[in-house]
C-alpha cells in the first residue's frame, strides 16, 4: 500500500514537471559586494549570472552585453541566506524567498512528502527554495502513547543497536543530504555507528545531544540548541538551590545553572572536535521578555496577520506564533513567580553567553529557526540574526552564521553562501549595510533565487501542488487514555481522579458529569481532580477534560471516558484502589 502511495506522488510530480527554458543572463551591476569571508566591500561590483550560476565578479568596468540589466548603484549585495533547521510546511516558500531565504535544511518532516517536495522544487515544478533533507530522525525506540496521524512513522526511525543504525542510515545513502539524531537517547554505540556511516557518504550528523562530549566522541557535525553544552557544566549546588522555588513540572533550562567559568573549556573542545552549533536563540526562548522588549510580537504580527495576501498561511500557525510570546514552557508568563520569570530570562542569556563564547573560541555559528514548528517562516532568521549580534557577537560572524558557515557544514563550500565564480545564483541585495546594522537585513531591495529576479510579492492564491500529506493540529485537543480509580463506590467520600493521556496544560479542567472539579496539572499526560462526596451517587458519568481555546478558538474537549459509581448495596467485598 504504501508503495503505491509513493508512486502516486511521483507520478503527480512527472505530470506538474515541464522542460525549463533556457533563462536569460542576468547582470547585477552597481552595488557593492560585501564579502563574508572576510567582510571586505567591493564597490561598483559587476556580478554576471547564467542559468543558475554566478560566472564572473569583477569590479567597475562595462556590463557584457545580452540578458537583463539590474542597476544596483547605493545597494549591498550578499549570498542568499541558508537555514538550517527547518520543518518546511508546503505554504512557506514566498515567505522564505521573500526574506531573502533562498535556501533551507530540513530536519524532520514526513520523509516521502520532503523527498517529492525537494524534486519538485528542482524540476521547476513547485516554487521554492533550494531545499536540503535529512531521513527519518534516528531515535531510540520508545512508546509514543498517542500517535493519530502517524507522525512517528513518517518522522522517526528507531534504532536500538550500531546494526540497525548503519542499515538504516544505508537506506538513505543518495537520497538524503544531512540526517538528524537524537543524540540524548540513542545507545552511543548506534549513534556512533550511524555519524560513521554517514562520514563515509560526506553527509553532515546534526543533533540533540544531553552533554556536548557524547557529540564530541561520537564525532558528530552540528549541535542544535544550546542545552547540551549547558548540560555538560551544569553547577550541582546552583540547580539544588533553584529547584525548590520552582513550581510543579517547570521544566528548568541547564542554561540557567552552568558554572559559567567552565563554559570557556567546553567551547574549546567544541572548537577542536569541528562541531558546529546553531543556538537557536528565537525559537527556543520565544516567551523571554527580551524578545516581547525588541517588538517581535508586533513584527509577526504585521506579517502574518495585516498583510492580506497571506491569507492562504493556516489560520491556526499565526496563534501558535504570537502564543509562543506568551507562554514559558505551558504557562503564561504573567502567571509565573517573578523568580520563575528570571530563572528564564537567566536561561536565555547563558545561552547567549555560551553562544559568544564559543564564536570568539572560533567556533562556527549556524543559523537556524525552527521555522514551521512555532516561528514565522523568513522572518525568524532575521530576528535570529539580531539576537545573536545581541549576544554580543560581531555582525560579520552572524551573517557567516547564516551564509558561509551552513555551506560549510552542508558540504556546498564554494557552491552556497558566498557570491563568486561556480557559486549558485542566489543573491540577497539590501538597501542598506549589515554589517553596520544587523537590522538592516530586513531592508530587502531584491531577491534572486536561481539567477531569477524575485517579485517580493506575496500570492494570495498560492497553492502547493502537493500538499503536505502530514496533518498537524497547532492546538491539539486533550485526549484522555485512562482514569483511575475506574469505578467509584456511593458514599465513599472525597476521592481524588487521576487522568492520564495527552494534551493537558496547567490551565486545563476535569469535568465529571457535567461539573467541573478542582483540577491539578501534573504534566503534559497527567492531571488529578478532587471528587466531592455529594457526586458520588449511583450511576454512570462521564469524565472529560477541557483546554480553554486562544486567539477566539473555542474550548477543545476531549474524549469522554465513562466511570460509573456503583450503589453501596452491589459494591463487591473488595473494591478497585486507584493506579499508582
């Protein structure tokens, strides 16, 4: 069945796809070619692109004759930027190419869908960006207790040994060009195996490792966020102190208990093992007060929401996005005690510390936004570019991070991230410097992806011609798997339900009959809800759970699950204790 599947998508991609005709040479002439190798400025550059490739730079001097002229005289000219983690939803493309985004890295998507996307891009049939993909994620098997839409299926490859992880990664080989791990839970042995595998196909190891040193020894590429470095320096006393003024399944950052007088050494041995690091400061502190501060919100929402040729973005992702300004961890952050707010807020700037660091030890920064799980596709790199020169690092290294350095790991040195001769034509041109103004980035005059001149216009009706096969619901709903105990007894008195499932927050409620309980959260699949004596009388009642709706959604309900309350007259001789 699922054979037949994929040849349905191949076959509607051979059907969309059409002989592309010979383009024009294009000739950007005028502006100043900002080198970010180096951050020299090339004045009156004269950059010459065919097809798809830059086939001369030179300076001053008379444009060749034939194709199309673009006067560029008072702008800058840069490389197309790259980002490197992605989940690319099939709506995104003018929202990446618009930024200035000609190329991304995705790292976990359906794999037949990003496979049929990526050809379709390259055969002209889909409109996009330059698009990279890993495989299924390699991933320690374990139980996912609620699995709908088949996500782990298409997403995660589960690997519970070195065997199985080099015939995994085998099965890739030529149809992938970087693969994800999840470092913190593969056996070392698999994970080793699966970065040797790899090495020997030149294909980069990107991850999510616990402590940085199992990616050193394993001999990984790049590291995502900065948890791992943090959680190999992690100071036992500063973690015992915090932990008692922290609430209930506040999941606390090991950015925020570092001992910060090793983060030089660990950066060091980041440095000489090669590893990469994207530090991900948007995505993973999107509820941090400094980004409320440097008017992101506003930003996302001017985008997203007053511009009306957006309309086809899923109405549910401009919520998730502005939510995530809201929200530390589950709770509002208004909610939270000023010292959990600073607890935070102390998070994000070690993680910017660590970011610093590393990049004046000369390591090498990737940018990458998580774009299509819970930032704006485009714009994120742009707020990411500004946080990093935030964190102290100079503007010349945060735009390597997003050019230069991801062409590096991607193994497309000479090919992306720079503008010059064999390099591929896609060009970024800005109004103004960058390296004056990291901000300055966002002041896009023309984008070229493809040696094609870019509209920077949105469609109202654009439409993927295959739409993402993998439905995802931004606001899933609670679903209820289990309570206990599973049947009560008349007149028995106070009894406390426990649920269990998936879906629940600090702000969900229990309802037992129709009547709302006062309500526990424990975490994510637990919660407990007090039942008073005056609801036991005999009957059946169904138990449900309730999420309060955002952004004007209505309240999401989960399953019901009936419990009855049996009479004391049938009660048998031993009645059910509640599950532990």
């Amino acid at each position: 069945m699922r054979r037949v599947r994929v040849s349905v998508l191949w076959i509607v991609l051979w059907s969309l796809a059409s002989v592309a005709s010979a383009q024009d040479r294009v000739v950007v002439r005028g502006g100043t070619l900002l080198d970010v190798r180096d951050g020299s400025l090339r004045a009156d550059a004269v950059i010459v692109v065919e097809g798809d490739r830059v086939v001369s730079v030179t300076t001053g001097g008379s444009a060749p004759a034939g194709g199309t002229i673009l006067d560029a005289t008072g702008k800058f000219i840069l490389p197309g930027f790259v980002d490197v983690h992605v989940h690319y939803p099939g709506w995104a493309a003018e929202l990446f190419l618009n930024h200035g985004i000609t190329t991304v890295v995705d790292l976990g998507n359906s794999y037949e869908w990003i496979k049929a996307q990526r050809e379709g891009i390259e055969r002209g049939a889909i409109p996009g960006p330059r698009l990279f993909h890993g495989g299924k994620i390699l991933d320690a098997p374990r139980q996912l207790s609620v699995d709908p839409n088949g996500i782990s299926q298409k997403t995660y490859q589960p690997v519970a040994s070195a065997e199985e992880a080099r015939r995994a990664m085998r099965k890739y080989v030529g149809n992938v060009q970087v693969m994800k791990v999840y470092g913190d839970r593969l056996a070392p042995a698999a994970l080793r195996a699966a970065v040797e595998e790899a090495d020997k196909v030149n294909i980069p190891v990107i991850g999510h490792f616990t402590d940085v040193r199992d990616a050193i020894e394993a001999g990984a590429h790049g590291v995502e966020h900065t948890a791992s470095v943090a959680g190999a320096i992690v100071d036992p006393e500063a973690l015992a102190e915090a932990q008692p003024k922290l609430r209930q399944g506040f999941r606390y950052r090991p950015e925020a208990v570092i001992d910060e007088t090793k983060v030089p050494e660990i950066v060091r041995s980041m440095v000489e093992a090669g590893l990469y690091l994207n530090p991900t400061l948007r995505q993973t502190w999107r509820g941090d007060r400094t980004h409320r501060e440097l008017g992101f919100p506003y930003q996302d929402f001017d985008l997203l929401i007053n511009n009306w040729r957006l309309r086809y973005v899923p109405a549910d992702y401009p919520a998730l996005v502005l939510r995530g300004y809201q929200q530390i961890g589950p709770w509002n952050w208004a909610d939270l005690s000023q010292y959990e707010q600073d607890f935070h807020h102390r998070s994000f700037q070690n993680s910017s510390l660590i970011a610093k660091v590393f990049v004046d030890a000369g390591g090498k920064l990737y940018a990458g936004t998580d774009a299509g799980a819970n930032v704006t596709p485009g714009l994120a790199m742009h707020q990411e570019l500004q946080l990093i020169v935030r964190a102290g690092i100079g503007e010349l290294q945060a735009l390597q991070a997003a050019t230069l350095n991801p062409a590096e790991l991607m193994r497309m040195a000479g090919r992306l991230g720079t503008v010059e001769e064999g390099s591929v034509g896609d060009l970024l041109i800005l109004e103004e410097n960058p390296l004056q103004d990291i901000r300055n980035t966002r002041k896009i005059w023309k984008v070229m992806s493809r040696g094609q001149i870019l509209s920077g216009e949105y469609d109202p009706d654009f439409r993927n011609p295959i739409p993402r096969d993998l439905l995802v619901d931004y606001f899933p709903s609670p679903a209820i798997q289990d309570v206990s105990p599973e049947a009560l007894l008349e007149g028995a008195g106070e009894v406390t339900l426990t649920l269990r499932g998936t879906g629940f927050t600090p702000y969900s409620t229990v309802h037992f009959g129709g009547v709302e309980l006062e309500t526990e959260w424990i975490g994510p699949s637990r919660m407990t809800a007090e039942l008073v004596a005056e609801l036991l009388r005999p009957g059946t009642f169904a138990v449900r759970a309730e999420n309060p709706g955002f952004g004007g959604r209505p309240t999401l309900v989960s399953n019901e699950f009936l419990v009855p309350v049996i009479p004391t007259a049938l009660a048998p001789t031993e009645f059910p204790s509640p599950k532990v």
